[in-house]
C-alpha cells in the first residue's frame, strides 16, 4: 500500500521512496498525520526503489541545500526560511486547536513493556523531565508487517501544556529516509544539527517544534507553548532544547 502524507510546509523531508511494498513488508498508519516538522512528501511512483528526489537514499539521512531541490519543494523550503527571519511562522487558531485536540483524541494508554523492556526499540522517557509529566497516552502511526516504526507520545506538563514526542524508526520501514534541507537546519541537539520552528496564531496560541535525525531515528518534540515566550520563564528555549539531548538517540 502506497503512503502519500499530505505536503505541510516545513524544513525537512521525510522522504517515502518506496512504501509501496508488498504484503510480507505492508506498511499501515493511524489516520492521524505525523508530527515531524518536515514536509511529508507523497509518494511519486509505487515503483520499488524509485527516487522521488535527486540525491535521496534510503535508511539514511541526505542533506541538501534547497537549490538542489525540485522547483515545488524549493517554494516550500525558501517559505520556511521566510519564516525563520521573522521568528515564528504565523498560523491559525483553529490549526494549533485542532492539532491540540487530535493528540487528545487519538492517545491510547501503551503496554507497560513497551517502556520498560530493555530489548525496547524505543527511547525510553522515564528518567527524563517527561517523566515527571502526566503520561495521556500513545499513538501508533505507522507499522511495517507487525512491528511499529513510528509513534507519538502524548504528555501534559504542569502548567497544563500538552507534549508530544515522536520517534520515526525510518531504517526498519522499507525505502524511507529523510531528506533535510542544510539551511533550515537552525539548531542542534547534542551533535545532531536540528530544526526549531515556532508557531503563532493572532489568538495568543503558540507551539514550539523541534526536530532532529540520527542514524536510527527522527525524532520530533512538539509543545503547545512559545518557548521565546513561555507561560513560566523556566519553559524557555533552553529548556527545550536540554530536554530533547535528555531523551538520548
């Protein structure tokens, strides 16, 4: 089955050259989008091993510099840094609401082993400043054959403002990887350059979105906060960007 994530305007590309697989290796999602701040792109062919662009190979992370993207993608990416000399990318209310509110809606509570299984594929959280957060839930987004690559974990911090944190295992899904474009990449975590993005609605509404890629992982770690203008001084940038190289790789 062909996965075509709907393009969102953003600095890296999950780049899906081949999730068009065969029934052994069949690759299903929640109908929730994924979080990772980047463009996910749909898939131009269903043919295995296809190159949807110049350059990408699969289970690895590319690089690029946006003029070597296609001319539609290098629209997205040239918006982005439109974005980052302003400081924030303005948004509405209604999209930051909705966003909120599907995290809500789609958590499910995990298996207890999922975390605490040393054999765990995911990172786990619990020694982190998200373990000292009420755990809402978890939701399963993509799955190859029976094993999950890629899931969200949904938290609520003290003052109230919703977390999340996604993990996309792009090695163990056949033909993806990701694509990040070298000059939107505005941060690090740890050694891994990264991608801070803050949104802002008209309303006052605010979410703050990281995300970085290493050889095993993409990760993304989304708060419904301004963290340039945080509710309390403690939740700032810094702070976010401690509590990404916290989580481990």
């Amino acid at each position: 089955m062909a996965l075509g994530f709907k393009i969102r305007r953003s600095l890296t590309l999950i780049a899906t050259a081949m999730l068009a697989v065969g029934s052994g290796d069949a690759a299903t999602r929640a109908p929730t989008a994924p979080l990772l701040p980047g463009a996910s792109m749909p898939l131009p062919t269903a043919v295995p091993g296809a190159n949807p662009i110049e350059g990408f190979v699969p289970g690895r992370l590319t690089l690029l510099s946006i003029d070597e993207l296609p001319n539609g993608l290098r629209q997205l990416a040239e918006k982005d840094l439109e974005d980052d000399r302003r400081g924030f990318r303005a948004v509405s209310t209604r999209e930051l609401r909705d966003a909120r509110a599907e995290l809500l809606r789609a958590a499910r509570p995990a298996k207890a082993a999922v975390d605490t299984d040393d054999a765990s594929p995911w990172l786990d959280l619990r020694h982190s400043a998200l373990g000292e957060c009420a755990d809402l839930g978890t939701i399963e987004r993509l799955r190859v054959g029976d094993a999950p690559v890629m899931r969200t974990r949904v938290f609520r911090r003290a003052d109230a403002a919703v977390i999340a944190f996604e993990e996309f295992r792009y090695p163990a899904s056949p033909g993806s990887g990701v694509v990040s474009v070298r000059e939107l990449l505005n941060n690090r975590v740890g050694p891994y350059p990264a991608r801070l993005l803050i949104e802002r609605s008209k309303r006052g509404l605010a979410r703050s979105q990281l995300g970085w890629t290493t050889p095993r992982a993409k990760y993304a770690l989304v708060v419904f906060d301004d963290v340039d203008a945080p509710r309390e001084p403690r939740w700032d940038r810094a702070w976010l960007l401690a509590l990404a190289a916290s989580l481990g790789s």
